[in-house]
C-alpha cells in the first residue's frame, strides 16, 4: 500500500522534481554506505528500500520523458 502512495506521489512531480528526489536519494545511499561501513548502521533495509526508490523515480522519470517525446 505505501508503494503504490509513493508511486503516486512520484507522478505528480514535474522532472525538476523528480531529479532533485533523486539526488536527495543518492546523498542518503551515500551516508547510509557510510554508516555500513563503519559499523554504525542499524536499520539496514533502509539501503534497500532507498536503492529500490532511486530506481522508482528514475523509472517514472524516463517514462514522463518519452510521453513528452511522443506527444
């Protein structure tokens, strides 16, 4: 159920929008990379599920820009 929000959510944002979550995603893979390696990470599905959205909003990104080629 919360994919499905989050896919939604990610819809509605124009590419401006989508490319700054996506830089905010990576800069949270970054320190979350960090943590793992020094050993102070706890919630480590928390790499997963960031990983799994960076991809989601690269994804809806690339379909907007092929829509917008066609039509």
């Amino acid at each position: 159920m919360k994919s499905k929000q989050r896919v939604t959510d990610l819809r509605v944002m124009s590419d401006d929008q989508l490319n700054d979550e996506v830089l905010r995603l990576k800069k949270e893979q970054f320190n979350l990379r960090f943590q793992r390696a020094t050993g102070q990470l706890e919630n480590t599905s928390r790499v997963r599920e960031v990983r799994r959205g960076i991809a989601r909003a690269k994804t809806i990104a690339s379909q907007k820009r092929a829509t917008a080629k066609k039509g």
